[in-house]
C-alpha cells in the first residue's frame, strides 16, 4: 500500500507514487496533479499543491532513494 495523506482543509487526497512522486487528487471533482516533494507541479490538471503536504509524503521517499548501501 502506497503512502498518503488526506488533507484536512480541502480534502484532497496526497499519494506517494512509485517513482517517488506526490499525486494530488481532488475527490471533489476527480482532476488530478503530479509534483515533486517542493509541490512543483510536474503534469496533470491540478497546478497547485500545499506544499507542507507534498512534503510529508515525497520528502521521505526522496531521503530513502538517495541513501548509499552501508558496507
């Protein structure tokens, strides 16, 4: 199960996709966004994203992708 977040003010829904993407979905109207974990908008209909939201759910995905193997 992937990680997400439903935002508390507008109810969109905040979900970590695959490639370490945010994926905003607004379940009011069904339009979707993608953004990185700073909430710059990458494709989709959606253009904004809170970005306190898009970091709670990218910024760790992020962290862990770029740690190095320990030897």
């Amino acid at each position: 199960m992937s990680k997400q977040v439903i935002h508390p003010l507008t109810g969109h829904v905040y979900r970590l996709t695959e490639d370490g993407l945010v994926e905003v979905t607004d379940p009011r109207t069904g339009l979707q966004g993608v953004f990185d974990f700073q909430a710059r908008w990458q494709s989709g209909e959606l253009r904004h994203a809170d970005l306190q939201m898009a970091g709670w759910v990218g910024r760790l995905a992020r962290r862990r992708t770029s740690r190095q193997p320990e030897e």
